[in-house]
C-alpha cells in the first residue's frame, strides 16, 4: 500500500468514527400534528374530524394553504368556516392545525393599504411589513379604562355638526334604505379629516366590487389613504370573510389607540355582516331564533361595538369612533337588525327617502335623528345656534305639514314657514363640500337671526360661499377661537352677524325671484 492510500484510508476511518459518534449523539425531536379530516363540504362551511384539541377560532389550513377558522366545537367533530374558496376541496380532504387564533398584522404599515380580513394585501403593492400580529377578537376596554366623550368628531357637514354633534369616542348608527346616501355621509366624514391627526379605517362587507373601485379611487384621489386603511370582504367573498372583516378592522384601529391616536371606523353594512353570520350559523345547524337569526345576533354586534371607546389618560387617552351602517328596507326602523343597532349605539343618523326625492342632500331627518352624547361634545360657539336652530326647524316641519290643509295663513304663520324654508336650504351641502366649524357657525347664526329673510332661497348658496370666503379673509381671530374651544363673545356674536349682513346686502341688487 502506497503511502497516498494509508493517507486515504486514515482520513476514511476518522470521518467515518465521527459520523458514528454524531448518530449516537442525535437527539431527534418528536412533535405530534393533529390532522383533520373533512367529511362534509358546504356552502363557505365544512365539517371536520381528528381535531380533538381544536380552538376556538382557530385557524386551519385546508390543502393548498387555503385557510378556514373553527367556528364550533362538537363533541365528535368541528365546523370550520372557510376563509378562501373552496374550489378543488372535497371531503376526504386533509386539514392540518396551525395552533393560533385568527389574527390580523397591525401597525404604521397598513396605512394607504387594501387588504381582505386575514389582513392579506388586495392593493398589489407586496406583502405588509407589520409590527405584530393581534388576534381579531379582544375584549372591549374595562369602564374604569374609559373616559367621557367631550372632543367632537368634526364632519365637516353642518345638519351633523350643529344638530347631531359626534364625539371622539362615540358610536354613532347611520341608518335609512338603500341608495339615499349612507355611504356618501361616512366617506365626507372620512375626507373631513386629513390635516386632524386621524387614522380613518373603511371596513366595507358584502359590497358590490364596483361601487368598492370608486370609493377607494375617491380616496386616493382626494389624497386620504395617507391616514386610511381599508379592509374589504366584497359581496363574492364566503361567508366566513365578510363575518370576520368588522372584527378585523376593529383590530387594527386598536392598535393606533393604544398608542394614544384617535381612530374613525366605518362599518358599511352591518345587515351583510348579519346575514353573513345568519347563512354561517344555519349551515353549521345551529338554532335558529327570530327571522332565522341566532340567538347571539345581539351579542355579536355589541361586542364589536363596545371596542369603541375613549381611553382614559392612564391608558394613553386614545379614542376609537363607530360609524356602523346598516340598510332598512322600506323606512322599517323597527326590524330586527335595526332595532338592535339602535338599542347599542349611543344615537343613529338616520336618512329618509322622502328629503332624498326632494332633492335635500345630505337626506338627513332631524326629527328622528339623535345624538345621545349631544352638546357635551360640540364647540361651545355651537350653543348660540344649535339649541334654537333645532327648535325652530321642528316648529316648521310641523307646520308645515298642517299648512297644506289651509288656504290663508297668519303673518306669524307664514313667517315661521319662510325661516323653516331658508333653514332647510342652508342645510343643505353637496357631497365633497367640506365646511370649517366657523363657517357653519356664522352661517347658522345668520339664518336663525333673520339676516337671510329678505334673501330669496336660490341665493343663500351663493351668499354661504361669500360668508366662507369673508370670514377667512376679514375675522381670522374669531375663526381661531371657535375651533380653539373658546365661546362666542358678544363682540364676536355681533362680527359674524355684520359680517354676514353685509354679504347679504352685496347680494341684494342681483336677486331676483
């Protein structure tokens, strides 16, 4: 044997003894998976057997990393709802545990996002670079964690702003039929607060995909999504999607909250997200009560809506806002889902069909519109015009209604029927048209005084925008201390009023009826 083979055969020996003493030293780890099987597949829903450890919400993966969540835990079985499609899955299918809850990424990242309710990116901009991952489902703030609701959510829209004042914090119900504008009130409010330091969540469920492209295009357009993140579960999503989404949201606005930001959140529908968990529940054969709902329907809603809140200092003095939205049908306030709603929010904007076909925009009925915070949350240059201003609207719409009954008229009579007139037309706004706390107050101000009377009613438009445009110009000061929270003055009082005097008597010579 040449003296290269010795060598090689040394070298043999050596790394063959270490490979012996590295088998006798391996300690192989041993970890038991559970693995499920499917034995029914339904509509967004599926049965499953061999997961006797299951969770609560917790999520599975299905072949093809398709995800679902149980949703009930029976004595020889689990319903797991599904959260993808369930195309190409069968019964006989394997579903393998992943050991922890349903949760969705938070942090700074999701701004400007679009994303479904596992938080998975919609928008095509690459994955999500989050902080953590929280679970759906927390409980709401303890009542010694809260505070009382005294900063105002500024609309920008003034039958809001001065008649049903939102705070920081509230949970305020929108409510009427379809099409009336619901959606159109949430999204203003939505633009109203860029420059406000507010994080704006629009958690859209069982939405046309359509109508979805032109409110994110909107908001992209009016530069918004810099402070908005929206989480959809379109109307062809499963069941399971769109019953987690308000869930999800509600995660995600949390996590600015506890870093002491404020938080809007809109909920447009809460009666898809109903049904959602109506068709759920009646698959996965659980009881049925009042219009097939279960008996939980109520639960489901308010522990979603008791999230909402205002911390207190020692928690940060965050605040997370509530504007569910739900659509009745046929001016029905008193079914099921709606009824609810109103029993858990702290009021409800409600819209009707009958100011809608007459061309009133926003469609807002004050008389059945309310806000149970009220004035606690307003500015208090609100009190000068709010009080009255509520007061003498309804006095109109009463008389007005007796009016069409009668031929002649008293001067008080007819007087009161023509401030109710110009009222209703400052009232009025166009979508997109956003006005500071000032203006509204100045312009409010001037109708319930009388200045506009002898303004016949298609020029008040046009003397609201000169009012805006002058008080910007000629009373800055006073503009600052409304929105600084300071009271009108009877100096400021009676500079809005000259202010808005004189707009009027500019427009004098042009009028004609």
């Amino acid at each position: 044997m040449t003296q290269s083979n010795v060598f090689l055969q040394s070298a043999l020996d050596q790394a063959l003894q270490t490979f012996g003493q590295a088998v006798q030293d391996h300690q192989p780890e041993l970890a038991s998976q559970e693995v499920g099987t499917v034995t029914y597949l339904g509509n967004g829903i599926a049965r499953v057997v061999g997961l006797p450890h299951g969770q609560s919400e917790e999520l599975v993966l299905f072949p093809g990393d398709r995800l679902g969540m149980i949703f009930n835990l029976d004595a020889d079985e689990v319903g797991v709802v599904l959260l993808d499609d369930s195309q190409g899955l069968q019964a006989g299918c394997e579903v393998r545990r992943t050991g922890r809850v349903m949760d969705v990424p938070v942090g700074p990242a999701l701004l400007g996002r679009v994303m479904d309710a596992t938080g998975r990116p919609l928008d095509g901009r690459g994955p999500i670079a989050a902080i953590a991952r929280w679970p759906i489902e927390r409980p709401a703030p303890s009542i010694l964690d809260r505070a009382p609701v005294t900063v105002p959510l500024e609309t920008g829209i003034k039958v809001i702003d001065a008649l049903i004042p939102v705070g920081r914090g509230q949970r305020e119900l929108i409510l009427g039929d379809r099409q009336i504008g619901k959606t159109a009130i949430a999204l203003d409010t939505i633009l109203n607060q860029a420059g406000k330091d507010m994080i704006c969540i629009y958690c859209a469920i069982g939405q046309q995909g359509s109508a979805l492209a032109r409110l994110i295009a909107t908001l992209q357009q009016e530069g918004a999504m810099d402070y908005c993140i929206v989480v959809v579960a379109a109307g062809n999503t499963t069941p399971g999607l769109q019953y987690t989404a308000p869930y999800a949201a509600t995660t995600m606005g949390e996590y600015f909250m506890e870093q002491g930001r404020d938080v809007l959140i809109v909920y447009d529908d809460l009666i898809c997200h109903a049904r959602a968990y109506r068709e759920l529940s009646l698959l996965l054969r659980r009881p049925p009560g009042r219009e097939a709902f279960p008996g939980d329907i109520f639960y489901i809603h308010s522990r979603l809506l008791e999230r909402a809140t205002h911390l207190c200092t020692e928690r940060g003095g965050g605040s997370l806002t509530a504007l569910p939205i739900v659509e009745t049908e046929a001016q029905n306030l008193s079914a099921y889902i709606p009824t609810n709603l109103v029993s858990i929010t702290d009021g409800q904007i409600y819209l009707t069909p009958d100011l809608f076909q007459k061309g009133i925009l926003p469609a807002v009925d004050v008389g059945r519109s309310v806000s149970r915070v009220g004035g606690k949350t307003q500015l208090p240059a609100y009190a000068k015009v709010a009080g009255a201003l509520r007061l003498s609207y309804a006095q109109f719409e009463e008389l007005e209604l007796f009016a069409r009954f009668g031929t002649r008229l008293d001067d008080a009579t007819q007087k009161t029927l023509d401030r109710g007139q110009r009222v209703r037309e400052v009232l009025k706004q166009s979508q997109f048209v956003h006005l500071p706390a000032a203006t509204q107050i100045a312009v409010l101000l001037a109708v319930t005084q009388g200045v506009f009377d002898a303004l016949p009613r298609h020029q008040i438009a046009t003397a609201e925008a000169q009012i805006h445009q002058a008080l910007q110009e000629q009373l800055p000061d006073v503009s600052d201390r409304i929105h600084s929270g300071i009271p009108l003055s009877e100096g400021d009082h009676k500079a809005l009023l000259d202010l808005a005097t004189l707009v009027v008597r500019s427009l004098e010579p042009h009028a004609h009826d």
